[in-house]
C-alpha cells in the first residue's frame, strides 16, 4: 500500500529492505542506538509507524511500547509490513494542504507536510540503523535527508528532552545532507558494529 506521500513510501521502502531476509545473529547485533539490538529497532520502529498513524487519525496503538521494545516479536518482516501498512493507509487519507494533523509529540498537531515528515524520519533513520548495524547498503538519499532535516528541526529539538533522539552532534563543514541529518540526529555517521 502507498500513502501518497512519496517521501514515507520511500521510507518504508527502506525499512522493509532492511528487515528483509535477517538471520537470529543478525537480530542480535548492536545498532547505534546505544543498548538496543537489530530486534529492539525493528520492534521500535514498526510500534512507531503504528503510533505515528494512530496520532494521525486511524485510532490505532501499538501492541507494546515502542520505547521499551519487547525483544521477543519473531516475525519481524510481517512487523514492519504491518506497522508501514497501518501508516501508509493512515496518511492515505490525509490531505497535503492539511494545517492540522495529529503527531504524537509536542506541539501534538503539525501541518500535514511536517507530520509527513516526522513519519518518514522515523522509517528512514531506522532503516540506516539496521543497514548499517548489519553491513547492507544505506538506502537513505541526499534529497530526502535534506527535505527531512529541513522539515523536521524544531520539532526534534522539542522532544530531545524526552529521549526521542540523542544530543545533536555538532556539524562539520563538507557535510553531506545524510551526514548532516545523522549528527542532528545524534548518531554518529562513521558509526561500526
């Protein structure tokens, strides 16, 4: 299923690539997001599309709490395809001139263009979690890291306090766009298992 917002349905692309075809020792690697493995991510992010539509108007709510991920979820594919359905179908509805949609962080409404971002943010940067955590390529382009860096600024530094994403590192010139959205994301571009 598509959203008809391109930039989620690349994400998702993604995210679904990502988590394709892993091995019980792949799911146990680390990632960079400190004390969480391959599963923990994948678990996180698939609760959060679901989270993320629920806010966004389809009334549903993941079966655990996507920041305390179980680590016990074992079909991890068919997760992530149903966490991108319910968010795909969710933002198939919401139109792109939309001045209020639900997300689920303050200010807990944003134009439709910023919620669609915060969606694909979420998909994106934990597909490059995984890719890089497992040594698959990184499918994260320069034009949708800038579009989401641009979009998503003021709305991630509101919810650093909660522990949504680490400090932003600080930037460096030559900085590519992906480089640039890993560092305010808190990650750290050179990152190796």
């Amino acid at each position: 299923m598509t959203s008809t917002w391109p930039i989620i349905d690349r994400a998702h692309a993604s995210l679904a690539a990502a988590t394709a075809g892993l091995t019980e020792e792949q799911k146990a690697l680390p990632t960079p997001c400190a004390a969480w493995s391959v599963q923990h991510v994948i678990e996180h992010a698939a609760g959060d599309q679901i989270g993320l539509a629920g806010a966004a108007g389809s009334g549903e709510k993941p079966a655990y709490d996507p920041f305390n991920p179980p680590g016990d979820q074992t079909d991890l594919e068919n997760l992530v395809a149903d966490g991108n359905a319910t968010a795909a179908a969710a933002y198939a509805t919401v139109a792109h001139d939309a001045e209020e949609v639900g997300i689920p962080m303050p200010p807990f409404k944003a134009p439709a263009r910023l919620a669609a971002a915060l969606t694909a943010l979420d998909a994106a940067i934990h597909a490059w979690d995984i890719q890089v955590a497992t040594g698959r390529p990184v499918t994260l382009t320069e034009e949708d890291a800038a579009e989401l860096l641009d979009q998503v600024k003021d709305v991630v530094d509101g919810v650093r306090p909660w522990g949504a994403y680490a400090q932003a590192g600080d930037p460096v010139e030559g900085d590519s766009a992906v480089t640039a959205l890993l560092r305010f994301l808190g990650r750290d571009p050179e990152w190796k298992p």
